[in-house]
C-alpha cells in the first residue's frame, strides 16, 4: 500500500528521522497532531528480494518520485543478509621459515636437538611474520584501512548508492559509517586506537568524522567484539546506510628466546546488507572470570602473564558451552552434521585448533571412529588454516584470517554451505556462529593471492637475526625513534610505499606516523582537508618533514619525483663529485703518480703550462662487482687494530662501537683489509649521513668519523650517550656510499673505565710510560720522574693514543703550571704541555685523577717525593 508523500513525511518525522527529500505541502495542523499508531503506513516489498529491502512511495514537490529503502529510527524492520562483503589483511614483510627455526632452535646453545619437527609436525606451522620495531598495532590498522578504501575504490564495490536516498554513490571515504578497532595491543590507556584511523578519514574524506565506534579489547576476543559491533549496527534502526569496518590488529609478539610462537597481522572486515557471507541463524556466547592470561598495567615487559595448560583447559570449557548452547539454540540438531566448514581461533598454532575440533566431534558422537574423524578435518577443518600456518598465530585477528582462509581456499566451491566460526579470548570470552556462503565475496583465490599479495615485497630472514626483538624491546619507550631495520641492514628502500611506519614516539608518548615512511615524501597537503592540516600545526605533530631527506641507501623521495636537484645534479652525481675532487687533489699533491697524457701552452696565459695526467688507481675498488670485506679501524685500539665488519642479509656491513671514557670515539675504514683502500668522510671529524670517500690511499693521518654521545646543538636526541653507550656504525658500499650510526643500547648504570694511561715528556724523549693505577681508589693513576738536564714537561695519553691526549689549556707559548686548567681530551694538544719546576735530581709523583662518577672531570697534579742522584 502506497502512503501519500505529506503522510510518510509526517511519520518519518514523529519517528525522529532526518527527511530525505522535499515534504512537498506545508503539514496541516490536524497531520501534526496524530498520533503514532502500530500499523499506520504499511511498506512495500520486492517480491524479488523476499523483503530484503524496505521501500515507500514518495514524490517532491514537482511530482518526482523518491525511495527510502533505508530503515529508520522506530521502523519495525531491520536489514536482512547482513555479513561480510570482504576482509582486508596485511601482514609484515620480515618472515621465517619454521624449518629454518628448528634448525636454529637444535643448537647447543638453544633447545637441542629435541626441537626438530616440533614447530612444524607439532604446532603444524610451515612460515612466521612479524615486524620489526617501525611498525606496531596503529601502524597496521592504519595501512590495512588504507588499503581497504583504495580497493573499493579501485574495484567499484561500494554499494551506498542503494540505501543514499537520491540514488548517489557516496565518495569511499566518506561511505564508512562505523569503525571498530579489536586489540589486545593497546598503546594507551585512554586515547583509542581508533582515532589515529580517523586521522586518515578527516585528511581524504573532506573532514569526516561522523563515524561511530572505538576500541574494543579482552585478549584475542577483541576484535570479534568488533566484528559483532558492527554487523548489530548495520542490522539496527539506527543504521544509517553506510558501511561498517572491523579492524582486528595485533602483534603475537615473542622474545627472541620463543620466536617460534610469533606471528603479526591485522584485517579490516566490511560488514553490510546483501553480503556474500551474511551472518546465519543464531549464535552463543560464553564469557567467564579466569585469571588464565592477562596482562597488567605497568608489567614489566610486552607479554602477558599466562598458565599456559590452565588457558588450553579455558579454551576447551568454553568451546563446550559455546558448542551446547548453540546446540540447544538449534532445537538440539548436530551442528558438525549441518555445517560444512569450521574456524576456530587460534592461539597457539594448529594443533590447539585441531584439538578444539576433535572435541567437538566427541561432543557429538564420541564413538566417532579415526577414520571419520581424519576425514571430517580434511574437509571441514584444513581449509581454515592455510593463511595461519603462513602467517603464525595473531590474538585477536586469528578467526577473520581462518575465514578469509576459508574463502579464498574454497571459492565458488563453498556457495550455498555453512561456516562454523568459534572465537576466543582469554580470561576468558568466546562466541560460536555461523556464516552463508551467498556469493562469492571480494576476494582472490589463495592460490592468485599467494603469488600477487602474499609473498608481495616479502623478505626472508634466518632466525639467528633480532630484528623482532628490537620491536619486543620498544615496550614503555619514550622519545623514541624506530632504527631496527637500520640496525640489521635493511635500507629504506625495503619499506612498502602503502603500508604506514611508525616515525617517532615523543617525550610524551604521542605516536606519529607516515606512509611510505622515510621512503617517501611529505604529505601533499593541497589534497587534503584544511582542518587536519591546521591540527597538524595546533598539536606541533612530527611530521615527515621533521625527519630529513632519505639517506642515500636507496632512491630518496625528492630523486623520484624530480630526478634531479636545482642544478641539475642528481644527489648521486653531487656525492660522486665531491668524491672525484678529494681523490684528484689527493692524487695531483704527489709527484709521479699519474701518466702525463697532454701538455701545451695555456691560450690566454702563455706563462702558463697545462699539464693532463691520467689518474691510475680505481676511483672506487667497492664498485668492480666482485665481493670485498671491509674492516674498521677506531680510537678504541689506539687506531692500530682493523677489525672485521659483520656482513647484514641485506648487503650493509655493521660493527658495534661503546664509547670510551672521553664520551666519544672517531674511526674510518678500509676494504678487504688493505690499509692503502681506505674509506674516510669528506671532512674532518665528520658527522654520520654525510658523502663518503674511497677506498683510496687518502691523506694521512686520515679523515674520521667522530661518533660523539655529547650533546650538540646538530646532534639528535637518541644518539646522545654517555661512557658505556653502543652504537652499531653501518656502512652501505655501493656507488654512492652511506655510512650511518644508530644508538642501541644506553650506558651501563655502572661504567668502568679499562684504558691505560700513559706519560709522555722530555726525560723519555717523549716515549710512553705506563702509570700505576691507585688499587685502593678507583680512577687514580700516578707516576714517578726524575728532573735531570732533559727537563720536566709533559702530557697525558690513553691507551697511546695520540687523539686522546690529556694536556693543559694555555696557549702554545707557554707551558701549563699546577694551577693550570685540563683542557678537554682530544687530538688538538700538539704543542701544549705542563712543565714542572725543580733541581736535577729531584723526584716527582704525576698524578692523574678522573671522577668515575663524571669522567669529564679530570684533575692532574704532582708533588715533590725527595731527591736522588741523576744516573
């Protein structure tokens, strides 16, 4: 039955909802006060779609017909079909292979040789994902809805234009009407997850922020809360015609002494009606008090607190409610018996899952013989867990990639049958329901997907390197900058351009981030909502402009977009440059070294004679093809010990330095340990990131980096230190080359000063000798000397080493006293030296003493012990 347009604006309007199109007429009087009576206004229905669609005849004002398909607020109805029309998911590119883990694991120094086949017959594990510490929950849920509205752009699935009430499509990013974030992986303790998404929706989407939902979390349950959330919202009167959005994210995270149990993804699942996997039937929930895992606030580390065989007896209590609740929901029929496929969430591996179904198998039949039992997992279970069995177990993601297993394994095989889904989280919380395969949803076969996404910019990694662990240690950090990846030789160039990196964590906690991350460039902002640009400089957020130019071990952003600089030099050829120009004065300061190739007369100076030689010695032995070493040489070995650099998977070559007493170290290289090939900076004392030069012979002494912890007004936060602090120093051969550094570890509460000091002075004709170090005082060193005709001036070295002289601050004219002050320890106190007055004869204890506590403060004295005669 038809209502008139004047009519359904009346009870639209009694019934609070917004009207969708002209009234027409102003409303009578006598109209407004009716009252709402059950069964005023019948609606229409499609005979095609069996009442999936709820419709009324409208006309404007100008006799244009109008539709309102949309339930409203008060409407009898709900939507029908609603479900899952696909699932997002992204993983992190670093992966291992279980194999490779058991090898690992069986040595020695590890398990043993009990290990091999656990991880893989065992657990039933073949792959293991996880990031490194650049990457966390927000990143993830971050890329994955970025990804997520670029394809429904890209394939055209958004269908709003059915429920818009003029018939229009709304823009993707605007077409999102509730998102919900499941985690068990919280970064704050108020502020949700979910608003960094929106930062995403408020920069494309024209300032959107009218978009329902948070964060939901109770261990791996979490992000099915946020599935049931939205698929509610979508089936209520108070939906609104847009989509719903799932995000399940977490990292599995595990120290590197369990980096078998490991795993890291994150989905987005897109919930709305006429779905090709529509939520089936009824569902039953179990949600109980166990103190089986958790984890409280300000536990010392990123794990949780679990009874590892208490949590397993949690699981399967709660499978057996969901089971018999669900059971008895469905008039007491054999669920295993009407249901073709079953997921089941995954904690710990495969062999939790394939207990879980064997239970219920034994629920409902337990004189079930072997055979059938086999034969029910082949074909009801296998297909849920090939994406897990890649991927590794995910806490709250675990039941949206059986699904999305489930899928993509079975395709268009799986139209018309049922899916069985039993998730879990501990502590405990769990819910068992079904799925109807309607329609194939948006979503390639697995076998398409392994090729085209899975192994998609993937990097293998052996066991034996702690990329993870760098991300297990970021647990409570502050003021903090990622440099895992630097730190195990994986340039910028290996980070996906649409996957969102963590850039910083501030002093206050506040997370910042970016897509591409270093790889790419700032944000075009022209694009963009005015509004987050304002809040962007409101907030004072670090933005990628905050954190420089991508350093020359890949193509840097402004290369790829402009190709060359303002002068028309790529950052390359500037490098190269420099370079050629060092090593042609280095070559052209030595007589006889070059052929001359040409001489003549210069035109416009005939006094002038031009003189071309050809330079023999290779510009560049790193860039011949063939495999070198390289080797470090430092203050930390007086600069007489070149030591081997470890090779990284990724090409780099790395080597850990700790600073020294004096706060700082400097060192160059050389190649395949030829001190003749040396690799230097372009200038002195040299800052890391900057161009590069060799191997050549170079000037002597040579150019050195100095890798100083003191800070500087140039010198960035995380790489202040103080004695004690490691840095790992890496260097990239290539034709450009790159050497950086990054802080790893900070200084030790307790830093034990284990150099030698040694006098230099005229009576030894400025040959070392060792002092005694004070058994009884720690940092006091002495030595005795005897004036005689030679004199008495002196200065200070550690370990011998020249760059580490210990000297009085005065001018080269005149000697220090013993009043004079310690000048700061460095290479500059050629020159300058205390001198001590006295008789031939006379004996003199040198005493040197440095505060343990502040290694800066140094005190040099002497005092007359008595006289001998001179030899």
């Amino acid at each position: 039955m038809s209502m008139t347009a004047a009519k359904a604006a009346e009870l639209m309007r009694r019934a609070g909802a917004p009207l969708p199109y002209a009234a027409g007429p102003k409303d009578t009087e006598e109209d407004e006060d009716q009252e709402w009576e059950e069964g005023d206004g019948e609606w229409e229905y499609y005979d095609e779609d069996d009442g999936a669609e709820e419709q009324v005849e409208m006309v404007d004002e100008h006799g244009k017909e109008l539709r309102q398909i949309r339930p409203q607020m008060g409407g009898r109805n709900r939507m029908r079909n609603v479900g899952i029309h696909t699932i997002e998911i992204y993983y992190p590119q670093f992966y291992f292979k279980q194999l490779d883990m058991e090898e690992y694991d069986a040595r020695p120094d590890r398990y043993g040789p009990s290990v091999i086949g656990k991880y893989t017959k065992g657990i039933g594990q073949v792959e293991a994902r996880y990031p490194t510490d650049d990457e966390d929950p927000v990143s993830f849920a971050m890329t994955v809805t970025h990804r997520l509205i670029e394809r429904m752009e890209r394939e055209g699935f958004n269908e709003t234009h059915k429920y818009s009430q003029d018939g229009s499509t709304l823009k993707c990013w605007n077409s999102i009407g509730r998102l919900d974030v499941g985690s068990e992986s919280l970064i704050d303790r108020s502020k949700s997850m979910k608003a960094y998404v929106m930062d995403l929706f408020e920069r494309h989407g024209d300032g959107e922020g009218n978009i329902e939902g948070v964060d939901l979390y109770n261990a791996c349950y979490g992000g099915q809360a946020a599935g049931l959330s939205c698929q509610n919202w979508v089936e209520s009167d108070r939906w609104d015609g847009r989509y719903g959005i799932a995000i399940a994210t977490d990292v599995s995270d595990a120290p590197h002494q369990a980096l078998f149990t490991v795993g890291a993804a994150c989905t987005a699942t897109l919930y709305y009606p006429d779905a090709p996997l529509p939520h089936h039937s009824h569902r039953s929930s179990c949600i109980l008090h166990r103190f089986d895992f958790f984890k409280p606030v300000g536990w010392y580390h990123m794990g949780p607190v679990v009874d590892g065989k208490y949590s397993i007896d949690a699981y399967m209590n709660c499978v057996d409610t969901c089971y018999h609740g669900l059971k008895q929901k469905m008039n007491g029929r054999p669920l295993l018996q009407i249901t073709d496929y079953n997921v089941f969430h995954t904690g710990g591996g495969y062999h939790v899952v394939k207990k879980a179904f064997d239970r219920c198998i034994r629920s409902e039949d337990p004189k079930t013989p072997a055979a059938v039992r086999e034969e029910y997992v082949k074909a009801k279970l296998l297909p849920s867990v090939h994406l897990l069995k890649l991927i590794g177990p995910c806490h709250t993601v675990s039941s949206f990639l059986n699904i999305s297993s489930v899928i993509m394994s079975e395709w268009d095989k799986a139209l018309g049958k049922i899916l069985l889904v039993f998730t879990y989280g501990s502590g405990c919380a769990s819910t068992m329901y079904q799925l109807r395969f309607d329609d194939i949803a948006w979503m390639d076969p697995l076998a398409v997907w392994k090729v085209r996404q899975l192994y998609r910019e993937a990097i293998n990694v052996k066991p034996e390197c702690q990329l993870h662990q760098v991300y297990v240690d970021t647990w409570m950090k502050f003021d903090y900058r990622p440099h895992g990846r630097k730190l195990h030789g994986f340039g910028y160039h290996t980070l996906q351009l649409d996957a969102y990196y963590l850039m910083e964590i501030d002093p206050w906690g506040r997370r910042f981030y970016h897509r591409g991350g270093m790889r790419t460039g700032p944000m075009d902002t022209r694009k963009m909502n005015a509004n987050a640009v304002h809040y962007d400089k409101i907030e004072n957020r670090s933005l990628r402009e905050k954190f420089g130019d991508l350093p020359p071990d890949g193509v840097s952003w402004e290369a790829a977009k402009k190709g060359v600089d303002d002068a028309g030099k790529s950052l390359e050829d500037k490098w190269r440059e420099i370079e050629q120009e060092m090593i042609f004065e280095a070559d052209v300061e030595v007589e006889g070294q070059a052929e001359v190739i040409d001489e003549k007369l210069s035109r416009g100076a005939f006094s002038r004679k031009l003189i071309v030689r050809e330079v023999g010695r290779p510009l560049a032995l790193a860039d011949d093809g063939q495999a070198h070493t390289y080797q470090i040489i430092g203050t930390w070995t007086s600069m007489k010990e070149a030591q081997d650099m470890t090779k990284t998977f990724g090409g780099s070559f790395t080597f850990e330095v700790a600073l020294g007493a004096n706060c700082w170290e400097q060192f160059y290289l050389i190649c395949d340990s030829d001190r003749s090939q040396k690799i230097y900076p372009a200038m002195p004392r040299s800052f890391k990131d900057m161009p590069c030069v060799g191997p050549h012979p170079g000037p002597e002494p040579p150019l050195c980096w100095l890798l100083s912890g003191t800070p500087g007004y140039d010198l960035p936060g995380d790489d202040e230190g103080r004695p004690g602090s490691r840095y790992l120093v890496t260097f990239s051969p290539g034709k450009v080359k790159y050497l950086s550094w990054e802080k790893v570890a900070d200084s030790p509460a307790s830093f034990t000063d284990t150099g030698e000091y040694y006098v230099i002075g005229t009576w030894s004709n400025w040959k070392p000798q060792i002092m005694e170090q004070d058994p009884n005082r720690q940092g006091r060193y002495s030595l005795e000397v005897q004036k005689s005709s030679l004199g008495l001036k002196f200065q200070i070295l550690r370990n011998q080493d020249s760059m580490q002289r210990i000297y009085p601050d005065v001018d080269l004219d005149r000697p220090g006293d013993l009043y004079s002050r310690v000048a700061d320890v460095g290479e500059m106190g050629e020159g300058r030296h205390w001198e001590i007055d006295g008789q031939d004869g006379d004996v003199f204890q040198i005493i040197l003493e440095r505060d343990p506590q502040d290694l800066s403060e140094i005190c040099v004295s002497w005092h007359r012990l008595d006289s001998r005669q001179t030899k």
